[in-house]
C-alpha cells in the first residue's frame, strides 16, 4: 500500500532530547530540542501560533516554532519530499502575518536546535522562505521509513496590523511513493 496522509506526522518539539516519548503539549514551548510524542492537531486555530493580540499587532512582531515531521509508513520511503504553505493568513484586514519555513537537519535523540524565547531566531534553521507549490517546495529529501526532518516555521506580524484570533495557513508535506 502507498504512503497516506496520515503516514505523515507532524510532531511538536520542546522536550528534553534524550527523553524518549514524552509528551510536550504546549504549541507555544513547541521552541525545538527534542521530538515530543504529541502530535501538532491539524485544521485548528492556535494549533501552533497564538492570537495576535493588540499589542504585537501594534508594534509588530516575529515567532518561531519548531516541528519534526515524520514518515510513520512501516515499509515505504516518501522519495523527493517537500514542504511548502499552500495557503498563507487571510482575511479582509488590510495588513495581515505573513508565514515563512526553513528545514533543519535531525539529530541525535530525535532533536533539533533550541530557541530560548520564541521570538529568538533558530541558529541551526537553513533560509527562510514561502514556497507555495510543490515545484518550489524545500527539499526534505528521502523519508525512509520513521525517517524525519525539522522544520522551523516563522510568523511575521507588520507593525500596524489588524489583532486577530482567526488567521491561517497550510502547510503541505509532498513527495511520491511506490504503489
């Protein structure tokens, strides 16, 4: 059988990283370090940034988050994979966030690199970019079976932008399989 979308997991990160399988429920402490055993919940507000609120719309302000994706396929590699955001926040606001996501490289204990504040750029995240397609997406590379790679996406939120609690985007995960 062909990898699914659900042989695709997308896990939050912000637990010790040679703890195995523990639970870090928290998108906001999704900040990197190790893979938590808690998957990021898909088609949800605030499944991985917060609100805008008054103040960070006011002034402006830059988050990031850290996940590691993860093919849970038994047998198959997802050859050729990429990620890209096939849809950015909208809205009827006139200035609105713009979404961003750079690849980072997993390392022992299923980790990636640590940010102290979610407003601290990742160290160890490639460039940042907003692929919209596949043809334009960053490579992942082959995802063997329990094969993983980071991802770092960040939130850019303009000074003077409307606050909002609905903004949204999506992010794709794409590659071919053997039947």
């Amino acid at each position: 059988m062909a990898i699914v979308s659900t042989d695709i997991k997308f896990w939050l990160t912000g637990k010790a990283a040679e703890v195995i399988d523990y639970p870090q429920p928290d998108p906001n402490a999704s900040l990197g370090e190790g893979r938590s055993s808690t998957e990021m919940v898909t088609a949800e507000l605030n499944n991985l940034f917060d609100d805008i609120s008054g103040a960070e719309a006011e002034s402006g302000d830059t988050e990031y988050r850290g996940i590691i994706i993860q093919n849970k396929h038994a047998s198959l590699t997802l050859y050729n994979a990429k990620a890209f955001l096939s849809v950015q926040p909208n809205g009827s606001r006139t200035t609105r966030e713009d979404i961003s996501i750079a690849t980072e490289a997993v390392v022992d204990y299923n980790a990636i690199s640590t940010i102290a504040t979610e407003n601290d750029a990742p160290s160890g995240a490639g460039a940042f970019s907003a692929p919209a397609t596949y043809a334009t997406g960053l490579a992942l590379g082959d995802l063997g079976p329990n094969g993983q790679m980071g991802l770092w996406i960040k939130r850019v939120v303009p000074a003077s932008t409307e606050a909002s609690a609905s903004a949204n985007f999506t992010l794709v995960v794409q590659g071919d399989t053997q039947a």
